[in-house]
C-alpha cells in the first residue's frame, strides 16, 4: 500500500529535522556535523521543495568538511567517536524514560543519524584514497613532490595560477584568467576576473592557500588539463582535483570537484 503525501511529509519532517538537529550539535567537529545537516536537508527537499535552494550551498561546504573530517587519524578517530555517542545517546533516549521526547521513535532516530554518518564517512574516506591513488598513479615526473619550477609540461597559466597561490599575489592569480573566465567550486559558479577575485579571497590566497602539484595529466582537448593538487590551507587540506581549459595562454575555465 503506497503512503500518502501528508505521511510521506511527516516521515520527512521527523527524519530530516533530526538529522539536521543532530548535525548542528555536532558542528564542533570538522565533518561530520555538516554532511548530517546535509543528508537531513536533502530528506526535507524531497517532500519540502521550498528547501531545495539550500541544498547546493551547504552541499559544496559539506563536501569540503567530508574530506577534512578523513584528513588525519586523529580526525578520522573523532568522527567514528561520534558515530558511536549517537548509537549510545538512541539507546538511552529509547529506554530512559524521563528524558525529553524519550522513546524509540526519537532513539531511533539518533540511531539512524549515526548509521548516516559512518555511510558518510567511509564514502568521504573512500574517495580521498582514490585521489591519492590517482596522484600516485600519475606518470613520473608528474607525482608527489612535483613543483611547477621542475616540471615543463605544466603550462605557463596554470603555474602562474600555482605560484601566485603560493606567494599570496593577488593580482598575478586573477592576471592567469581571461577577462571572461568561467570557475566552479562543489557547484558555486564565478564568471570573470571579478568573480575569480572573489573565489581568491573567500576559498583560496584569503585563507592561506598553498599548493603542490600532485599531477597533471592532459585532458578531453587539445587544451585542456587534469590536475591534482596538494592542498593546505586554514579551511581545507588534502588533495583536489581540477579540470582546467586554456584559451590564449591564460585560464579560462577551471572546475574543481
């Protein structure tokens, strides 16, 4: 028997509001807070389509946070901590009667969000080990410790856009674009230099940004390259993959995923 549209709102309204409820209690770790407000966010927008605009803003943070959460063992140890306080905190609200809104459909719940978050978590540890695999897996020459000053198969606008990153210049980062350059970060899209200068200053030489070449690798086009990069910065560390199109010797899209 197929469920009617008010049960499958309410089922919604239960799941997505304790998955989001539990994210935001969890903010004070590096992952595993947001990608719970992202998985409740996108319960809410399957019966909620008014939610729907806040999907994608959170998503390109969480996605982010996800591989910063795998980022050291000690991250890793944290999140599978919290993985299991949520197993706990269910079972007590299950079978402790005196706590606010006790019972299994509240355990339950909590029981729920921790099982989301250890799926979350081993795809974000999953696909940070396939990028390193892809790195390591990059012709010689092109793989860890690569530097943009030894390797002349990298061409001049992407070590351009490399250096000025490194030596926080401004000005010589947004000179590697065209006038019309197009980039994408997780789904957030900037068009031309100005937008460009915004990303620099929001997500990039803003936040201390410094990269190393991991590998690159060429592209579908007679201008177009893969390149993975070791990232650290204030707010993301690991490793990021770029797809980059040339147009007269400067950048004129980059797409990072």
């Amino acid at each position: 028997m197929e469920l009617g549209k008010p049960v499958k709102q309410a089922i919604a309204a239960v799941v997505g509001g304790v998955l989001v409820l539990v994210g935001v209690a969890l903010l004070v770790l590096p992952g595993p807070g947001l990608l719970l407000v992202l998985a409740g966010l996108v319960v809410l927008a399957s019966q909620f389509p008014a939610l729907e605009r806040f999907v994608d803003p959170v998503r390109t943070r969480a996605m982010k946070a996800a591989e910063d959460s795998v980022a050291s063992p000690l991250r890793i140890a944290g999140s599978v901590l919290a993985g299991l306080a949520l197993f706990a905190a269910g079972i007590v609200w299950g079978t402790v009667d005196w706590l606010p809104f006790s019972g299994w459909s509240t355990g339950s719940s909590i029981i729920l969000s921790g099982v989301i978050l250890f799926v979350l978590l081993i795809w974000s540890y999953r696909r940070v080990k396939s990028r390193e695999g892809e790195a390591r897996s990059a012709p010689a020459g092109q793989n860890r410790g690569m530097t943009t000053s030894d390797s002349p198969q990298v061409p001049a606008a992407i070590q351009q856009f490399v250096d000025a990153t490194n030596k926080a210049d401004a000005e010589s980062f947004v000179d590697a674009f065209t006038s019309d350059a197009f980039l994408e970060d997780w789904g957030r899209k900037f068009h031309g230099h100005e937008g460009v200068l915004s990303w620099n200053e929001t997500d990039n030489i803003g936040v201390g940004a410094n990269f190393t070449v991991k590998g690159i690798k060429p592209g579908k086009g007679a201008d177009n390259y893969v390149l993975t990069l070791g990232v650290k910065s204030n707010r993301f560390n690991g490793t990021g993959t770029m797809t980059i199109d040339l147009r007269e010797g400067k950048i004129a899209s980059l797409v990072i995923s």
